[in-house]
C-alpha cells in the first residue's frame, strides 16, 4: 500500500542519514556525507525537520558526553538508541 511505501522510504532515508552521523569521526565529514545524503533523495518538509532534529539531537548528545568525558563508542550507542526510538514516534 502507498502510505506504507511511503513511510519505508522515510525511514530508510532517515536511516541514511543516521549512519552518516554515526559512522563519519570528523564535523567535517558528517556534514559533507549528510549534504551528499540530502542532495540525493528527495526529502518531504517532514522529513527535512527530521533531518534537522536528529542534527540537534546528536550536537545535544555529544555535548553532554563531552561534558561527562564518556567514550564515543557510548556516544554511538545513545545514537542508535535514539534512532530506534525515534522510528516509533
């Protein structure tokens, strides 16, 4: 069914841009991956607020493990969690 399609796509894209975040080390990186993500799929306004609330949430994230001195690997888990929780929403 289309509305089903239609949000599997969402996700996926979502997806892309997720792994993007958590796989690239440097700022640098991540945002050129994320750039190259966005430019090649066509993205609805939703999920463009999508695109740009996953970006706070894991500055939020990196923020607040900086600040307590946690492992990135940690860092990546929360993400990860965060995006499993955030396809249910």
């Amino acid at each position: 069914d289309i509305h089903r399609q239609t949000r599997n796509r969402r996700l996926m894209n979502i997806n892309m841009i997720l792994r993007c975040l958590v796989q690239n080390p440097t700022e640098d990186a991540k945002l050129t991956q994320c750039n190259d993500v966005v430019s090649s799929v066509n993205l609805t306004r939703d999920e463009m607020f999508s695109v740009a609330l996953i970006h706070i949430l894991h500055d939020v994230v990196l923020q607040i493990l900086t600040n307590t001195r946690q492992l990135r690997g940690q860092m990546d888990m929360i993400l990860v969690s965060l995006a499993s929780d955030y396809r249910y929403l």
